[in-house]
C-alpha cells in the first residue's frame, strides 16, 4: 500500500467531517432522539406511530435529477424503503440524465395533474423549477427537495442534502495536502445551473484558495455524463500539462476524469479527489487512481426526504435544512464496516 500525503490524518478527517456536518447540525435543530438506525443510516425520528398514520395510503412522488447513476438507485432504495415503513406509495420517476429539465418540468406537472399528495425532488435546475413547483404547492402538495434545491426557499417544507460548500472545502484540502501544497489544479463541477454544483464549485474554490502556492488554473463542466468529463479532462491536461491535481465534483466527472488518468498513465502524477462513491470510483481508489472520495448517503436522503414529506402532513414541522452526513474514504478506511456501510447501501 502506497503511503498518502493525508494518509496519516484520514482517520480524523473521517470523524470530524462526518461529525462536524452531521451531529452539530442535529444539535442546533434539537432533533429528538427516536429508535435504532435503519439501514443506511437513517433514521425515525418523533412520534413514529402518528407519522406512520399520516403515510398510510398517501401517494409520495419521487422525482430525481437522473436515474443513469447509482447514486439516485441509493436514493430510489432509500424512498421506497420510507415507503415501506410508513405505509405510502413511493411514484419514482425523473429524467434519464441530469441535463434534461424540460422533461424534469413534465414529469413534475404530470404528478400533479395526477394529484399526489407529496412531491420530493432533487431539481435538475435552481431557477426553472421554481414556477411549476409554486404550482404544485398552491395545489396543495407537499413539496420536499433533496440534493439540489431550488431558489425560492419557501415552497419546499424542507430540503435534505449533503453540506455540499463544507464538503467541497474538504475536499480542497485532501487535494492540497495529496500535491504537497503547490502546483496547478482543475475542477470539473456538472452543472452551473444546479445548485449542488455550484455549492461544490464554490467550496471548493473557497477552500483552496487559502494555499497560495496553488493555482487553480482550470475549471470545466462534465454536464453530469462521464463521456464529457473524459472529454473535458483530456482539453484541461493538454491546455495545461503541468496539472498536478483535479477535484471531480461527482460521480460522472470522478468516473471520467479516473479513466484519463489511468488511459494517459499519470497515476501519481496527477492527484485526483472525487465526489461520491460508485463502484467505478472507488475501484479507482483502490488502484491508485483516485486519492480520496468524499462519501454522500443516498439512501439516507432519500428516506428523509419521504420521512418529512409524510411528517409535514402530519402537521409536524421537519426542519427547513436538514443536512445528511458525509465521509472521506481512502485506502486505508475503505474497508472499514463503517465506510462500507455507506458505500453499499441497500437497493431494494
């Protein structure tokens, strides 16, 4: 096993990212305690019997940004697993692919021209959103996102995602630490319109900005598909080919910016820190390739999200943002049950 620059640190990296996001911010919003974890991490919280009774029956539609990567089959397996839980119906449904608003916008006009009676969803874009799910909540539907928020901060009762800012800074300094603190370095964000993206691309620039020895000298966008971050890593290493380091702000860019590296032969020459944890990135990380993932909880966000859909019409109040935990993985943690538990989430 190759020794990391971090390599000694990971351990405390783990634990203080994980519990800095995810147990202070469960502090500051007083959420009560409730029974054991459920799978993945989530977790019923409250008065469980008069939320089941506010589930039972009601139909919950699930619309993500996407359904290609495993990310969203995690957040799919979490929904339904709520669904269970609470006697609801789960309607999941979202476009192929992460760019597709216009579809994304019909299929959030279809459910409630089919009168659900929540609606949960990560939106493909912060601002186009916005009037349909204002029409959505004038019509009486819960509105719960997850992921990618949208602008209008009043529509939606709560918004369940990963610290995506304090991730990302995390991630600037996994990268800086794994080049020595000096050199040149790109981003590949997915999205300037999601607001998952941009709160990863502003972290991230945030946070490595306080090393004046590194320069970010590129950033490009993968548009959420791994053929276009394989394209967009190869113009950012033969514009610039002194880059010593990328951050991959998702599972798409970590997968196509991981296959270059490998292709082009620059493992250890080029420093890679990714988003997400797919089975191609973290097969990478094993290799060499990657130097470290950051680590979100799909299931959990999308048990959550149904979890305060259901709450909300039981006339509960969930918290306006409620974040979900992330983890650094390396080589040296990967295999640890605790990381393999977020890794491998149920998916059924």
């Amino acid at each position: 096993m190759r020794t990391h620059p971090f390599a000694s640190a990971a351990v405390v990296l783990v634990a203080s990212f994980a519990l800095g996001i995810g147990l202070s911010a469960c502090k500051s919003e007083q959420q009560p305690e409730g029974p054991p974890p459920l799978p993945g991490g989530a977790q019923v919280k409250g008065d469980v019997e008069k939320t089941k009774a506010a589930g039972a029956g009601k139909r919950i539609a699930v619309v993500p940004k996407g359904t290609a990567h495993s990310f969203w089959k995690a957040v799919e397996a979490g929904a339904k697993a709520a669904g269970n839980e609470f006697g609801c119906e789960i309607l999941w449904k979202g476009p192929e692919t992460e760019t597709q608003v216009d579809r994304q916008i019909e299929i959030i006009r279809n459910f409630v021209t089919q009168k659900v009676d929540a609606i949960v969803m990560a939106a493909c874009d912060a601002s186009a959103l916005v009037p349909e799910l204002k029409k959505a909540k004038e019509a009486g539907i819960t509105i719960v996102t997850i992921d990618s928020g949208i602008e209008d901060a009043t529509i939606p009762v709560s918004f369940v995602a990963t610290d995506n800012v304090a991730a990302a800074k995390q991630a600037a300094e996994l990268l800086a630490k794994a080049i020595g603190e000096k050199g040149k370095v790109g981003l590949i964000p997915f999205d300037p319109s999601a607001q998952s993206s941009q709160d990863r691309e502003n972290g991230f620039k945030e946070g490595i900005k306080k090393y004046t020895n590194i320069k970010l000298e590129a950033v490009l966008y993968s548009k959420s598909d791994p053929t276009e971050a394989v394209k967009v890593t190869e113009n950012m290493l033969n514009a610039t080919p002194d880059i010593v380091g990328i951050f991959a702000a998702n599972e798409p860019a970590g997968v196509g910016a991981a296959q270059v590296i490998r292709e082009r032969g620059l493992k250890d020459k080029v420093r890679l820190v990714a988003f997400d944890g797919s089975e191609p990135e973290v097969k990478a990380l094993r290799d060499g390739i990657i130097e470290a993932l950051v680590v979100q909880d799909p299931f959990k966000m999308g048990y959550q999200g149904v979890e305060c859909a259901i709450k909300a019409m039981a006339g509960q109040k969930p918290a306006a943002r409620i974040p979900t935990d992330a983890v650094v993985v390396t080589r040296d943690n990967v295999d640890s049950p605790e990381i393999q538990k977020v890794l491998n989430p149920p998916t059924e």
